[in-house]
C-alpha cells in the first residue's frame, strides 16, 4: 500500500514542475532547438526553470524507487487524476480553453486509463500486485541501442534541424503535439533508465563501479535534459493542457513498451488483463490521433473606418469668418472648358472683314 501511495506522489512533482517550466516561458526570449546553445544558457541561468527542473528529476527519482516494487503497468493509470488537475490548472492560472476536438481526445484518454487501472488490479478487489517483476537492468547493447535509439534520434533531429518558428501571414498556430510527442519519448527513455538504476542499487548496493560502467546514467543525463528543453519549447509556444497531456502518452507508453520490449518485463500473464492492455495502449494512441494539430482560425476582422476631421472650436471672442467668396465682382470669370462653336468657313476671294458685314447697306 505505501508504495501506491509513493507512485501517486511521482506525477504531481511532474506537473508542478511543468506548471513552474509555463510560468517562466512568457519571460524568457524566443527559444528554439536550432540555437542550442542560446537555449541552454537561458534555462541555466533562470533560476525558477531549475527549480521546476529539479521538482520533475525529484518525481523521477519517485517513480524509479516505486518501479522497483511496482510493475510498470501499475503505475501508468496514476497519473490519470493528476492530468484532470492539471487541466483545472492550465485553465484557471492560464486562461487556457479546451477545444472540441481535445475533448473527444480527453473522453478516449479517459478509456484508456480506465483500461490500464484494470489490468493492473486498480479496480480489483485484490488490489495490485506485490511484486514489480523481473527487470533486467544489464540488457545487451545492441538491444538497447536497437529499441532506444530512435527514440533519441528522432526527436532530436526535431529539436535541432526542424525546429524553426513558423512567420508570416499564412502561419497557422500549432496546438503543441509534436512538441509533446518528442519530449515525451525522451523522458519515457530517461524513466526506464531511471528505474534500471534503481535496481541495479537495490540489487548490487555499492558497486558504484558497476554502476558507472552502464549506459544508464548517461541515457538518464542526456535524454532527460533533451526533453525538458523540448518541453519548455513547446511550452513557450503552445498550451500547458495539450503539450503536457501528450507528454504524459507519450513517456508513459515509451516507459511500458521499453521495459518489455528491452528490459523483460511480461505482459499480464491472464488473458483479460493481456485484452485489457493492449485495449488500453491502442485507445493512448488513438487519443493522440485526435488532439487537433493547429488551433482554430480566428475570424477576420473588419477594417476600421478612418476617423474623421472634426472642425476645430473658434476661440472665444473671435469674430466668426466670413465666407470665402471665389468669383469676386469685377473679376473676369473662368474661360468655359466646354465644347466651343465650330468656327465660320468664308470661300475664297471674300474679302469682306467681319466689321462690313455689320454695316447697314
């Protein structure tokens, strides 16, 4: 029981810590993965982003010791209520708004979790099991880099070459998902490590040695501090709700597949809760599907019309002006620009001037 207890105290250290990464996001100078060393400068020296930082490496220290006597497919449903928190927080501190299709996505989410409580014997009457299971802490290195290293790969050449900020007037506002996803996959990797050291410690205390010798650490270090740039990125742009939620799908379902597919833990050994697991993995994935990549179009709006020149007050005791006569008496007037009469043809050999044709015969 204490350490159920334990594994509900890891996600409230990691979304506190990813509530602290948004607070300072609004302060800090357009950061992106293309400028690393730009980046990492204005992380370390923000002393409120090193206190978030170390809030989420104190939920992953949290959560390795749990992994120890836990399987990992119990701890995955807890950070179910902490996420609908998370949600209030996102909406009351930052004003942030759920759309309709995140809300379907929440609703299939909502399932999935539901699915993983049962098959980890949240739901049961029995209760969890006692035991985590086997977890190979030493696995082979051609394993480990097979299955891990595209999990760092790929979201590495996120951060680095395809994160540029998209401008202009035709740039549509992303909603965060490929910033989740990417951060996501990489603290899933820096977690099953995490917990790959735990037991190591737990099984050969020290032989700091042995424990140097492994990749572990060095995944822990480097995939870890991958991620939360990644995320802080994500966050400076794009919503708390959504960059955090995927983040969550996305390390949870890396940490589970990970820890079976490399480091040997089984699939539950009962057909309904091998069902119920794989349900629960598809309908993750599917809630991810239907997070909507770009936020709606605000409606455009309508041009303002120029203000007008109002006519200026007249001084007190200023006599009021006369009006301004254009056409004078005595001035000649404007020639007329309209058409003009053709003028008078006479034949040849009439001599007579216009003058003689007025005098009376």
């Amino acid at each position: 029981m204490g350490a159920v207890v334990l594994a509900s105290v890891a996600p409230v250290a990691y979304v506190t810590g990813f509530a602290i990464f948004k607070t300072t996001a609004g302060r800090m100078p357009r950061l992106t993965g293309s400028r690393p060393f730009h980046t990492t400068r204005h992380l370390a020296l923000d002393p409120v982003w090193l206190l978030g930082m170390i809030t989420i490496v104190a939920g992953l220290v949290t959560q390795s010791l749990v992994l120890t006597d836990l399987p990992v497919r119990v701890v995955v449903p807890m950070y179910g209520p902490v996420l609908a928190v998370l949600l209030l927080v996102s909406i009351a501190n930052f004003g942030e708004r759920v759309q309709k299709g995140e809300r379907r996505a929440l609703a299939v989410l909502l399932l999935a979790l539901l699915a993983l409580a049962a098959a980890g014997g949240l739901l049961s009457d029995g209760g969890p099991p006692d035991t985590a299971g086997p977890w190979d802490a030493s696995p082979p290195l051609w394993k480990l880099a097979v299955l891990v290293g595209p999990s760092v790969l790929i979201p590495l050449w996120l951060f680095t070459v395809r994160d540029e900020p998209m401008d202009g007037r035709h740039a549509r506002q992303v909603t965060g998902v490929a910033f989740g996803l990417g951060a996501g996959v990489l603290v899933g990797c820096a977690e099953s490590s995490g917990a790959s050291i735990a037991h190591l410690v737990r099984d050969r205390p020290r032989q700091w040695d042995l424990l140097l010798a492994s990749p572990h650490p060095y995944i822990v270090v480097g995939t870890g501090l991958l991620g939360l740039g990644l995320a802080q990125i994500g966050l400076q742009r794009c919503r708390l709700s959504v960059v955090v939620v995927v983040l969550a799908v996305g390390s949870k379902a890396s940490l589970w597949l990970t820890g079976i597919m490399v480091y040997g833990q089984p699939w539950p050994q009962s057909p309904g809760k091998f069902l119920l697991s794989a349900v629960g993995l598809v309908l993750a994935v599917a809630s991810v599907l239907l997070v909507p990549r770009h936020e709606p179009e605000e409606p455009a709006a309508e041009p303002a019309e120029p203000p007008r020149d109002e006519p200026r007050a007249r001084p007190a005791g200023l006599p009021a002006a006369a009006p301004i006569n254009l056409n004078p008496a005595g001035a000649p007037r404007p020639r007329r620009l309209g058409p003009q009469p053709p003028p008078v043809l006479r034949r040849p050999g009439d001599l007579r001037s216009p003058a003689s044709d007025r005098r009376p015969h």
